[in-house]
C-alpha cells in the first residue's frame, strides 16, 4: 500500500498547475484525516437517497485524494455518526469541497504572508488546512454554523499540527473579528453580509459565490469603502448559508399540482424550450432576477420535453415541447418571468457572464452587463 503523500503530491501536481504557491499546502495536507467517511448518491434510488462510503482497502487513498467533493453531511445525518444501513434522503449539508476548485479560489484570494484571513464555512476542515499552511494557524479564522463540524474539524487538524482559530458562528451574522485581508466563502450567500464587507480592510479581497446561482466573483475593497470586482469565466456552485439544521423542503406539493394539470393561463411557446438544467447562463440570469425558483424537468421517451417553474407561493408553469404549450397559475406568472430575462439578454447579445462586473456596498450588491444597459441585484 502505498504512503498517502504519494496520493496528495499526484493531486497537487494535477491542480495546482495555474497556481504554483499552493503545490506544497496541498501535498502536505492529510484529506484523509479530515473525511474518514462520506456519503454517495444511491444510483436509480427514489427519492434520492445516499449510502456511507469509507475508504476501499486495496486503494485506501483513490477517492479521498481524487479532485472530488466528497459529501459529509445529508440532512442533519453527519457520516461521522451514521451506520452503513443508513439511507438518509435529502440535500447535502456539509462536504470537503472539490480540492481544485479550493485552489482556484485560494489563487484568485492572492493572501499575503501577514494577510488575515476569514474562511466561512469550515466544513471538513481542507482549505483552513491548505490556509494555515501556507500563511500560519495565526493568520487565519474558520468559521461554520455547525457546532459538531467545527469541533470535528479542530480535532482533526490538531492531530497534524494545525491549530487556525475554528468558530461556531452564522456567517450571514456579526463575525468573531471585524478585520480581515482576505475573505473566502466555500458557501453561497446572496446578498454579500454587510458585516463581511465592514469587516474588510481597504484593498482588501472576497471570492465568493451567489446563492441560487453558478457565479463566482472576486471583488477589491476600493478607497471609497466600495468593493468592486468581476464575475470568474467558468461557473461554481455551493451550498447556500443555513441557520437551521436542514434546508427547507422541496417544492412537492406545488409540483404535484402544476405537474399534469391546465393552468388558469395559458399560452403557446414562442420558441424552443429553454434548458435550464445545461444553459446555466439562462439559469443564473433567471435567477438573479426572480429568486428561489425550483426548476424541474423530465424527458418521454420519444424525446420530447417538460420543464416546470415552482415558487413557494404556489405559483407555477409548465411548458410542453410536445404541443408547444405553457400553462400557469398562481399569483404570478413565472413563465413570462422567464421569457423577459431571456429577451433582454438576447437583444443584449448573449454576452458571456463573466464579462459582468460587481459592486458590494453595505445597502446594495449589484451586477452589471458590459454595455451598463442591465443590474441585477443580489
């Protein structure tokens, strides 16, 4: 059996190939301390449920230091505290996020040495590790609103030397500290939290992504106190912040009624049904303009498709590409909703969303389309 620094240094070597200084931080980080155990998605299970996975023993390192998210917490079942026969169903709560996409954000962060550092959202514990082994333990803070994954993570890298301050703490709340270099979210938020901005020292930076969204911005605190920055080319997604131990439910009961049955409008498709499961510029405009929708589609088997738009207001659409209707109902009318955001962006020329470019202030977060014609608020 091989030792794991001949894992770690092979994953080190295949994503830190755009950002060199954190080659070492990976290769010397123990990932199999931090996550013993994880969850995988059942295949073919309904409602979607979840099996423990530990390390395989002929290839103890393959999984856990392969460039993969590795899923730790379903619901409010950790894996630490789980039995093999357990099948939680849900959505994930915590996880070791994919070790590339830590790097890339980590790269875009830029810390310096003496850069003071807020990593909200502890999870197992890897990018305060890969932090605090690069700046210092002193240098960095890491905080979650879990008190089982913080107290489990402090364990876990203690028992290799690192000691970051670890804090039980809302992230959408007051921060243990008001003065920070350098902020890193590996959780979504919308808006940015007016503390994280107070809490930033001038020049300094956040990375970060936007709930309901694919969007990863990196912005600059300016010398008028505004921070400023762009939205990253290629997408990203994190859970969103909790305060509760679970995320709300899922939209079943409104989509049990707009799943096959008329609206009280309806309407003929103007043009081919928008794919919003892949077409995550689409996805992410819709969003930033009408929040919180669920989006649901399905497939017949003679190819033709479905999609359905629910709110929790118990509005709702579903368009047909068989007979190319749309029926809706409810307060609102999400299908309109959807069809302006997809014309305005289409008479805008479809630009890519990483040319739009962000400002964070304590009483409003916008982005903004590169010809200045279109915000979006977060």
């Amino acid at each position: 059996m091989t030792d794991w620094t001949d894992a770690a240094r092979k994953l080190a070597d295949e994503i830190t190939a755009a950002a060199p200084e954190w080659h070492d931080s990976v290769s010397s980080t123990p990932r199999h301390q931090l996550v013993p155990r994880w969850w995988e998605p059942i295949p073919d299970s309904y409602p979607f449920a979840w099996g423990l996975r530990t390390p395989h023993p002929d290839q103890p390192w393959a999984e856990i230091y392969a460039d993969a998210t590795l899923v730790t917490r379903v619901g409010a079942l950790h894996a630490d505290r789980a039995d093999l026969s357990d099948r939680p169903t849900g959505l994930p709560t915590s996880s070791s996020t994919l070790p590339g996409l830590i790097v890339r954000m980590l790269h875009l962060l830029s810390p310096g040495e003496q850069d003071r550092v807020l990593d909200v959202g502890t999870g197992s514990g890897y990018s305060a590790a890969l932090l605090a082994r690069r700046l210092g333990d002193k240098q960095v803070t890491s905080i979650d609103v879990d008190p089982y994954v913080v107290d489990a993570a402090r364990e876990r890298l203690a028992a290799f030397g690192r000691t970051p301050h670890l804090e039980i703490a809302d992230a959408t709340g007051s921060l243990p500290d008001a003065n920070y270099d350098r902020i890193i979210a590996t959780v979504s938020v919308r808006p940015i939290p007016p503390a994280w901005l107070d809490a930033l020292r001038p020049g300094g930076k956040i990375v970060t992504t936007i709930t309901g969204t694919s969007l990863l911005i990196n912005a600059k605190r300016h010398p008028d106190g505004v921070v400023r920055g762009r939205v990253q080319p290629d997408p990203a997604t994190f859970m969103r912040t909790r305060r509760d131990t679970d995320y709300p439910a899922r939209l079943d009961h409104v989509y049990d009624a707009a799943r096959d049955q008329p609206g009280t409008e309806t309407c003929q498709l103007s043009g081919p049904l928008p794919d919003l499961w892949n077409d995550w510029e689409l996805r992410c405009l819709y969003e930033l303009d009408s929040p919180d929708i669920e989006n649901r589609s399905a497939t017949r088997e003679d190819g033709s498709q479905l999609l359905w738009l629910l709110a929790a207001d118990g509005s709702w659409a579903r368009a047909d590409s068989e007979d190319k209707t749309v029926h809706q109902s409810g307060p609102r009318r999400l299908w309109d909703d959807l069809e302006r955001v997809q014309a305005k962006w289409a008479a805008a020329g479809h630009f890519p969303l990483h040319t739009m470019t962000v400002e964070l202030g304590t009483d409003r977060n916008t982005l903004t389309s590169p010809d200045s014609n279109w915000t979006l608020d977060l």
